[in-house]
C-alpha cells in the first residue's frame, strides 16, 4: 500500500482527495484515518489541517446517519499522531487515545439513535433466551437498558480505539517507507512503557471505579496489550525467528482470551524487567 502513501503526499490536494474518497466508501474510512495520520505525522497538525478537515466533512454526515465510528476513530488517530509526532513515545499516544476514547463511551457517542432500549425490545421480541435473561436481571435489581448502553458503548469504543491504532500503526509504518526505512520497525520494537505511565494507568483505572466512570476500566488496558504485542514482536526480530512465530501469535491472540491476558502479564512485568534490553545485552 505505500503506492497510496506515496501518491497521497504529493501534495495536499491529493492528500484530500485520497481521504475524502476513501471515507466515504462504507468501510473504508481506516485508510481515510491512516492517511490524515500520514499527513499529521509528517507535517504537523497546522498543515494538515485541510486534509483533517476534509476527512471529518464525510465522516461527519455518516455520524448523521447513525454512524460514529469513522469520525470517531479519525479523531483519535489524528489526536495519536499530534502526540507521536510531539513526544516520539508510543507509549504517551496510546494513553492520550484511551483517554480520549473513555470520554467518549461516557458521553454516549457510540450509542445508536434513541439508545439501547429499542434494540433491547428487538432482542426481547426476537428470542426467548434473551427475553428469559432480562426479565431475571430485573428482577435482581439490574437497569438492562443502562447495562445494554454501556456493553454497546464499551465493545464499540474498544474498536474504535483498536482501530485507530491500526491507522496510526499503517501511517507510521508508511512514513517510515517512505522517509525512514527500517524505522518503523525498530521504533515498534523498542515499544515499553515506564513505570510511571503504569502508574498513571492504574491510578486512572482506580479513579474510574471510584466515580463509577466504567469507559476508563473498559479502554486504559489496550495501551498494555499494545506494549505486550510489541514486546512478542521485540523477542521474535531480537532472536531472528521465523515470521511464522507472529502469524501463530495473532491468529492465538484474535481467538483466545487467555493469550490476551498473558500477554497483558508479559507487558506488565516487562515494565519492571525490561526482557528486550536483558536479550539484547546477550546478543
């Protein structure tokens, strides 16, 4: 795909129209939001302004019809990309994003019209299970149209922010092909965050407990997950594996919850153990 990175930075207007077309298309605004990020990444926010503009026009009337995700997940990666660009820490984007996508589930933007109550009366008038199964949760006591607003919230604001860092992770890795060959790679390996952003996470996580805001819990461990999947892709490039090894950890990591939470305890302790620089030392 860097053919399209490449023709797109030839100059603004290309860049517009590459994400004006691209946002339009029903799903396919991730390249819309990849190449804004391309742009803000290589230009800074101020130049890329008009291809921003030009991105959210489109976006914004599919959130018009119902749809948030596109211009939600435009907006977070061009937020992630100002932050990388500022910082050059993946680790600062990825919380700055789960932040931003927590206050959105908050706010009930991934809700669809006239909230979750007529999608639960589709569910109850559509299988007696589901029907069975809210009538026992109000019985118990349980708003399940409040719980039925944050669940839809929750998953589709975890996409959002998943897929924008797949945006930002493609424009990255288009800059890096285009301007810094190999950059990419090495900056996505090196991948770790501190102690201190551990503590920022946690410490948010607790705060969102405290003043029942559920959006933090549901979206602050995804810069961790990100940390471990960077970690298993450290060790494999450190040790020469075969790209095998990766093909195998996706297809695991997509299809079991077990892996996700091993590799959101490998990240955690890699904070503290720094396995990268260990191997690395020995080579």
């Amino acid at each position: 795909m860097l053919p399209i990175a490449r023709w797109t930075m030839r100059g603004t207007p290309y860049a517009i129209g590459g994400v004006v077309i691209a946002t339009l298309i029903p799903w396919l605004f991730w390249l819309g939001a990849a190449i804004t990020a391309l742009v803000t990444l290589r230009r800074g926010m101020a130049p890329a302004l008009p291809v921003i503009v030009a991105a959210a026009l489109p976006a914004g009337w599919w959130w018009t019809r119902g749809d948030a995700i596109p211009l939600a997940s435009i907006l977070l990666v061009t937020l992630m990309a100002v932050v990388l660009r500022s910082r050059m820490r993946w680790s600062e984007a990825l919380i700055a994003g789960a932040l931003v996508g927590a206050g959105m589930i908050q706010l009930g933007i991934f809700l669809p019209p006239g909230g979750a109550g007529p999608m639960l009366e589709q569910l109850r008038q559509g299988s007696p299970e589901i029907e069975s199964m809210l009538t026992e949760l109000t019985r118990q006591g349980m708003d399940t149209e409040q719980l039925a607003s944050l669940l839809i919230s929750g998953i589709t604001g975890l996409i959002v922010l998943l897929a924008a860092v797949g945006c930002l992770a493609l424009a990255r890795s288009w800059q890096a092909g285009l301007y810094n060959p190999g950059g990419f790679r090495e900056e996505f390996h090196g991948l770790r965050l501190t102690v201190k952003e551990l503590a920022v996470l946690v410490a948010l996580v607790v705060i969102g407990m405290l003043l029942g805001l559920p959006g933090l819990g549901m979206l602050l461990w995804v810069p961790l997950l990100v940390g471990g999947i960077a970690l298993v892709h450290g060790v494999i490039g450190l040790k020469g594996m075969n790209g095998l090894w990766l093909v195998a950890f996706y297809a695991l990591l997509i299809t079991t919850w077990p892996t996700i939470l091993i590799v959101l305890l490998l990240a955690f302790i890699d904070v503290f153990a720094d396995f990268r620089g260990r191997l690395a030392s020995r080579h």
